[in-house]
C-alpha cells in the first residue's frame, strides 16, 4: 500500500489546517511526483503522521529500499542522500484513492477527514491495531 502521510499541519514553517492539507492534496492531481511511503505488511516507519492518502502501486514512477529524505529542487524531486533504511520510500504521481487513519486522532480531526472524504468521493480507511484495512462509516 502507498500513503502520503500529512504530517506537516499546524507546523512553525507552515500554517495549514489538517482541512486545508487534505483539500490540497485531493484537488490537485495535475503537479510533479511527491514523496510517499511504501507499507510493508501494512506497517508504516513514519511514527508522527497519522493521517494519510492512499494511492495505487500504478501511480509510483520511482522507489528505494530506505528514505532517501526527498527535496524539491527547481521544481524536481531529487534525493538528498543514499536511502537508508528508515521507510520505503517512493516517488508517485499524486492520484489519491482513499484518506486513511492510522493511530488515534481528535474528534476535530476526524471530522475533517469525514468531510474531505464526501467532498471528493473516496472512501476513509483506518488500520487497525492488526494492521488491517477496514473502511469507516
């Protein structure tokens, strides 16, 4: 499985809400590849992130076994160092099928992941302490 987790709202350097994250992300599929994580046996290394998108394998264009701590440089994606070995990392088109949940979030939050999912029609997901994938109501 392929999540771009959002992990970066409210943050110091930017001031998105996890609201206006989610909008960005579902309503702009025509731009540059973006970093995302490879799930392997449905585990995910990143441990701050707990909201994500979920995208096919059809949309990865390039992948590492390890981070290689991604940048954008002139408008490219570009690795910054040899991958190590912290997550899977890959480089994707940003066709987003799916929010996904994994840990505990606010009930605000929920809300606004329950909301982005009926505004652009994809299902919200939540993995389970088992490392299932199960579809939210």
């Amino acid at each position: 499985m392929i999540i771009r987790w959002l992990g970066a709202y409210p943050h110091r350097k930017y001031k998105y809400t996890l609201s206006q994250a989610l909008d960005w992300e579902l309503s702009t599929s025509n731009r540059r590849p973006v970093a995302a994580e490879r799930l392997i046996r449905n585990k995910s290394r990143i441990k701050h992130a707990h909201v994500g998108l979920v995208a096919k394998n059809s949309a990865v264009v390039k992948r590492w076994k390890g981070d290689v701590f991604s940048r954008k440089k002139e408008g490219r994606m570009v690795a910054t160092r040899k991958p190590r070995n912290t997550h899977t990392e890959v480089w994707m088109k940003p066709v987003f099928c799916g929010i996904i949940i994994d840990g505990r979030i606010s009930e605000y939050a929920l809300k606004q992941c329950q909301d982005a999912a009926k505004k652009f029609e994809v299902p919200l997901l939540r993995l389970t302490r088992d490392r299932k994938v199960v579809k939210m109501k």
